[in-house]
C-alpha cells in the first residue's frame, strides 16, 4: 500500500512541476490521505491570497445531509 501511494506522489508532483494538473478524483478508505494529499497539492498551486477563495473541503457526510442521501 505504501509503494501505491508513494507512486500516486510521484505522479501528482510531477504534473504540478510540469504545469499540467489534469482533474483529479481520490477515492479510498478513511485516513489514507486524500484530503491531505490534494490540501497539499493546492498549497503548491495557489498563493495564500488565492488558496481561500479557490479551495472548498467539504466532509462527505455533509454532502450526504445535503443531497438527502
């Protein structure tokens, strides 16, 4: 699992490097750092001015209460 997510790493700071982020989807149980991963990954991409305005994290089960689910 480590090497996974080390790879998935890699791949993503190499797109940053190369100015070319495609859209992204992470999936996978709890605590396996999606959030923090593309928290990071925003840092990278945006000024501090700019990371309020652009970056919106919202928990899924707040998703789920307002979809109704």
């Amino acid at each position: 699992m480590q090497n996974a997510t080390y790879s998935c790493l890699s791949i993503v700071k190499r797109f940053i490097e190369e100015d070319r982020l495609p859209h992204l989807l992470f999936y996978g149980p709890p605590g396996t750092g999606k959030t923090s991963t593309i928290l990071a990954v925003a840092k990278q991409i945006y000024s501090a001015r700019e990371f309020n305005s652009m970056v919106l994290e919202v928990g899924m089960c707040l998703q789920i209460k307002c979809l109704g689910l």
